[in-house]
C-alpha cells in the first residue's frame, strides 16, 4: 500500500492564491462595493474626473465676458515663483482688480475655456445657495432645524440640528473624511452610485453647534436639504439663482453619484478659472452683481465670518493634536475659509488639490489658482497648507503693480 502524497508547498500557495483573487473578485461584484472596484481603476481624485462621471449642466443663460487689462496677458508671475508654481502643477492662476482682469496664466494645454474640478470649493457654491434659498422664503433662516426638511435629523442629547450647523461644521456627524483611504465614506462618496443611502449611515455622536470638524458629508446632507427646500436639483437651482445671474461664460458640469443622479456637491463642481473668478467677485461685491443682488449682503457678511462660539482642535495631517486644549475657531464660516496674512483678512474657498478662490476685499482683487498638487506641510495656527502662501505672494505681487 502506497503513502498519500502530500501536496507541495508551491501548490498549496497557489490553492490559497486563487482563494484569494475568488473571494476579491467575489467582494468586488458585489452591488455595495461597486465603488471600490472604481477607485481601484482610478485611484486618487484628479482635476479632469468629470469625464468619469454622469454630470449635470449648470446652465449659463446669460454670458458676458470679463473686462480685461490692456497687458493681462503680458503680466505673468513674477521669475521667482515660476519654478514653484511649476513644481506644484498648476494649470491656471487669474488676478482680478478692480472688476478686471489683470493677470492671467495657463499651464498644460489649460486655456480660458478648459474645465478643472472644483473640489471641496463647491462647499462653499452650496453655502450661497443656502442664501438664496432663505431669500425665496424656501427656507426660514438659518436657525431652522434641519429635521423640518430631512425627519431622520433631529437632534443629540436634547440638542436640536439646525442648518447653521451645517453650514459651520459643526453637526457632530460620525463621518470619515480621509480621501487616501480606500474604504473610507468619502472614497465611497466620490466613486459611489448612491449619495443618499450614504448619508443615512452618518449618525450624530456629539451635540451639535458646540465643535468645528471639517466632513464633506455634512455638505452632502446641506445638498440634499437644499433639494428638499427647493423642490429642483442642485444644478438648475445654482443656474437659475447664481450661475445666470453673475453672467458666467461657459455652461459648468456638476458631476452626479448616478445618471440622472445626486450632485456630488461637496466636491465636483467643474469649470474653468475665469468663471470661478466670478463666486469670487460676487462674494467681494456683498452678494451683489452689475446692481442686481444675487445674494443677500448680510448672509455673505455671516458666511465669510468665522463661527467664533465652535471650539476648535488644532491638529496636524496626521491628526497629531497640536494644542490639547480646543481654541475658539477663527478659521471658518458658512463654509468658507477665513485666513488672515501680511495684515489682510482673506475669505478663500479652497480644494483638496489645490484649487482656490482668495477674496481681497482691502485691494479689491480676486485671485483664481487651479492645479494638481498641493504642499503637504500644514500651517497649523490657521490650518492651510504652505503652498497657499505662494499663491498670495505672488498675487500681491502682481497686483502691487497694477
């Protein structure tokens, strides 16, 4: 009688291989981790993600072109920032004064009509609307609880969730917001199919309005009030109460969770610098375009003024906790950024890539930059990244000579 042979290590490796790449591919094929298999294809957010996604035209039914100086074209950045400008990828820098343009760069093939995402800047494209809709009488004021549009939001601890904890962050939601991990709920957000059966998986875990934490599903959970208050998606109501008004040039795309779908409308607003320009200007000019309000001038003053009653924890990327004790936030409003430097107290919308929008009230000027890449070191106190002060010397720079 003959011994049983025993497999070989190399079979045995390869069994448990194929168990592996089965059980992956199983995983995989599964309807919930359809956003799994999408970030595996196309791994980190880019600018031009608007080609992977169903979108939405954000129609421009009124385009007139910006005013431009004689030597915009011939105004470039100054020759030290150049390399720098280079080595964070950009593709578009644009400096208006005076309601003009007065410098204006491109990079890449990138031109006056190519479309960029926005990023996390269309937090603050929600927030306007917000405005409006408390304008329309849709909705009654910031103090309203969010419940009244959206049951299931209600309240922690006996605290009410109003909308202006939305608007400041300060919803104490359960929300990951890590976009380099692949399972976290804002990768499944960015390459899912179904924002709204996301959102119901966010739980409050705090009392609301007491803490700044910066969550891009909280600007999601805004989106769809809006929807709810308004009775039209986000595109059409942006169209008709922003994107028309401030006579934008091109159509922009707001990319979808889904054909015929939900506004991602925390990140992936796309369209071109000249036209992002123009949410700057309107919010330099009080909510206010060629006389018409467009927004309404004292919601853009609360908008553009840090929430100062939130607490604030101070951290590094790597959520190192810089100052154990929480800080008054003066960083953030109704989802707008807030930075004061060289003296000038500067509303910003800002994205994960780099995309900004720097109002300037004190010289009258808007600064547009677009780009690929952003520096990776923290300014801790005020909570930017480096490279943001490149961007405001150099513009300084230009518009110091002009």
């Amino acid at each position: 009688m003959s011994a049983t042979r025993k497999p070989s290590v190399k079979k045995i490796l390869l069994y448990l291989l194929l168990v592996v790449v089965a059980g992956a591919a199983v995983f995989l094929l599964l309807p919930q981790n359809y956003y799994v298999h999408k970030a595996l294809i196309y791994q980190l957010p880019k600018i031009h993600h608007y080609n992977v996604f169903e979108n939405r035209e954000v129609k421009a039914n009124d385009p007139k072109p910006w005013e431009m100086a004689e030597n915009a074209h011939e105004n470039l950045i100054a020759a030290q920032y150049v390399e720098n400008f280079a080595r964070y990828e950009s593709v578009a820098f644009l400096v208006i004064k005076n309601n003009r343009i007065v410098s204006e760069q491109y990079w890449d093939d990138y031109g006056p009509q190519s479309l960029s995402n926005s990023f996390s800047m269309s937090k603050s494209i929600v927030s306007l609307l917000v405005g409006c809709a408390i304008s329309d009488g849709f909705i009654k004021s910031v103090d309203q609880p969010v419940s009244d549009f959206l049951p299931a939001w209600t309240s922690f601890d006996g605290k009410l969730l109003t909308i202006k904890d939305l608007l400041t962050m300060s919803a104490g939601v359960k929300w990951d917001e890590s976009h380099s991990s692949l399972f976290s709920k804002t990768t499944e957000a960015y390459y899912g199919k179904d924002l709204w059966k996301l959102t119901q998986t966010e739980v409050l875990e705090s009392r609301p309005g007491e803490h700044f934490n910066y969550q891009s599903g909280v600007t999601q959970i805004l989106a769809f009030l809006l929807q709810k208050a308004t009775g039209k998606n986000v595109s059409e109501y942006a169209s008709e109460k922003i994107w028309t008004p401030i006579n934008a040039e091109e159509d922009a795309l707001w990319s979808l969770d889904q054909k015929d779908g939900m506004e991602k409308a925390y990140c992936c607003f796309n369209t071109n610098a000249r036209d992002f320009a123009r949410l700057g200007q309107l919010v330099l000019n009080h909510g206010k375009w060629n006389g018409q309000q467009v927004v309404d001038s004292a919601y853009i003053r609360e908008a553009v003024t840090p929430a100062s009653w939130l607490k604030f924890t101070r951290r590094l990327k790597s959520g190192e906790t810089v100052a154990p004790e929480p800080v008054p936030n003066q960083i953030y409003g109704y989802q707008f950024w807030i930075v004061n430097y060289k003296g000038l107290t500067i509303p910003y919308m800002r994205g994960i890539l780099g995309q900004y929008i720097f109002v300037i009230p004190e010289l009258d000027a808007v600064i547009v930059r677009l780009g690929r890449l952003r520096d990776k070191e923290y300014v801790v106190e005020q909570s930017y990244t480096k490279d943001m002060e490149l961007w405001l010397d150099a513009a300084l720079e230009i518009l110091n000579r002009n």
